[in-house]
C-alpha cells in the first residue's frame, strides 16, 4: 500500500443551518467569514471551503457586506 492517502482529509462545513434547515452566512459573524478567507484577505474558493454554489455566493456576499461595512479588511495590509 502507499506511504501516502490518496484523498485529502473531508474539511467540515463551516457555515450553520438555521432551524428550517436553511443555510445562512450572516456577515456581522466575522470569525466565521474569516475562515472563509485566505490570510491576505482574498476569498476562498469553492474547493477550499467545501461549499456547494449557492452557498459560497452566499458566504462571498456576506464577505462583501463586511467589507463594505468595515468590519472585515479589503487586504491583509490592514488585518
């Protein structure tokens, strides 16, 4: 057998499901966004993060809004 996995570790999800089994990406949860996000500020992909398509336009969206807001940095310059 090899020395190595041939699959990479299943990362979790990171987003949370509301009651109605819905998932939501809120943007003033900053912890949660920062994972989303490479440590220069740029958004992960789809890859990375493991999300579906609906849910990363939804998590790239909030990112967005907390940028806009101030809450999140546009570069890691300023994190």
């Amino acid at each position: 057998m090899s020395q190595f996995s041939r699959f990479a570790p299943v990362p979790q999800k990171v987003t949370k499901k509301s009651s109605t089994g819905k998932i939501y990406v809120d943007y003033k949860d900053v912890d949660l966004l920062r994972r989303l996000m490479t440590p220069n500020g740029k958004i992960q992909g789809r890859k990375r993060t493991g999300l579906n398509a609906r849910d990363q336009r939804m998590a790239a969206a909030a990112i967005r809004r907390a940028r806009f807001m101030a809450l999140l940095p546009y570069t890691s310059a300023t994190m």
